[in-house]
C-alpha cells in the first residue's frame, strides 16, 4: 500500500492546507501517518475555520475533521520517524510553521531523506515552502538551490502583516518565504496571475497555498501513481 508521512505545525497549521491533501490521499487508498515537532496533537490556525475568513462549508469540514482524525489526534513526534518506508512525505503550509516545523531539524532530515533518495517524493505547501531555506543536501548545498518553486508570496504577505511584520495575533513574523528561498538559490515563481500554482520539479513538489490545496494533492498522487477518488 502506499504510504505517506505528513509533518504538521503544532504552532498553527492553515486548515484547508492539510485536510485536502489528507482526504483526497486517503480517499485514494494511500495509508496516512501524522507527526509533528513534539508529537503534540498540531494546532490548527483559528483564522482558516473563521466562516469569514474560507466560507462556512470550508470552516466546518476543517474543523470537523480536525477534531476527529484518529492521526491528527495522536501524532507520533518527527525525531522518531524516518522518510523510509513512506512514499511521499507532506508538509502543509500555515504560518505556525515558521516557528517549529521550518526550523526543526529533524524535519528538515525527513525532506532531505524524501527529496534525496532514490525513492520518495515530497509536497511542501505554503509556508511550509520556507522549509527548503534551511534545509541542506549531504554535501552542505541548499535543497532548493537551482530547484523551480512555487509558494506563499511576499505580495500576499504584505497584506497580513503589520510593517513592524507583526501577525494578527501579535506574534513577530521571523522571515517571509519568497524571500529565504530565493536567497538559497530556488528558481521562485508564484505564478500569482494563475488561479492554482503548483509546481514540480524531480521529487519535489511545491504548492502556493490554500488555493492550490487540492491541485497540489493531485499532482502528488499522479506523481505516486495512483489514481484519485473520482471527484476529488
């Protein structure tokens, strides 16, 4: 069966970001494992199941399934998981992931491991895009460099933070994704006049946000080969 890892912030996961990817590989028969930095069920943005924010059916489905995935709920911590044995590695995007998954070591290994061995795929989302600016191959060069990307861009960003680079929440954003990743050499194009942005290159594929959730997902599973669920 094919089997896929999906790393997850603790720190504020964007809602549609995860539960796409997660339904539509599940609803392919693709078996899902769940962790997160400290193995701490993740946190989900409260902003992505706002009604006014992504629409009430949106909100709902996110919360739901949030509250009820028998994974999400009991995730296993990522120091103590390896890329073997899972076809794809997944990491969905939020901004909580600039503080614990971006940064975490250990996960940073897991996309190296799914990126740079002769098997293996990775989908990285969003923010979670911010990951290839601090992750490094085994001879120390940069993932992304020379790699083409898409993801969060900084003229969205614009529109969210302060010009202090404060959130909404008040917490101080530590870097902003388009930014990181160009200067580790990534070849970045959010392709913003597009409705959907998703981009893959070798064993990595990129996706530009909630927008591009459910593409991304599919593209992923094209690349596994498998067949989506008719409908998704």
């Amino acid at each position: 069966m094919t089997a896929a890892l999906f790393v997850v912030s603790e720190e504020g996961y964007w809602g549609e970001e995860c539960i796409e990817p997660l339904t539509t590989l599940e609803s392919a028969g693709v078996d899902v494992t769940v962790a997160t930095p400290s193995g701490d069920p993740p946190e989900v943005d409260e902003r992505s199941i706002d009604p006014d924010e992504v629409g009430e059916e949106t909100a709902e489905r996110v919360r739901e399934i949030h509250e009820s995935h028998d994974e999400l709920n009991d995730p296993d911590p990522v120091a103590r998981v390896s890329a073997d044995g899972y076809d794809a590695v997944v990491f969905p995007g939020g901004h909580g992931t600039e503080w614990d998954v971006n940064q975490d070591r250990h996960a940073r290994a897991l996309l190296r491991e799914a990126v740079g061995g002769e098997d293996g795929t990775a989908l990285v989302v969003c923010h979670a895009v911010g990951i290839l600016a601090f992750t490094r191959t085994d001879d120390g060069k940069f993932l992304v460099d020379g790699r083409d990307v898409t993801g969060f861009p900084n003229e969205w960003e614009d529109g969210i933070v302060d010009d202090a680079d404060r959130m909404p929440d008040g917490r101080k954003l530590p870097y902003w994704v388009e930014e990181e990743v160009k200067a580790a050499g990534g070849n970045w194009d959010a392709e913003l006049d597009a409705d959907e942005s998703v981009t893959v290159d070798g064993d990595l594929v990129t996706g530009r946000g909630p927008g591009s959730s459910a593409a991304a997902a599919r593209t992923l599973l094209d690349e596994l080969g498998v067949a989506a669920q008719a409908g998704d």
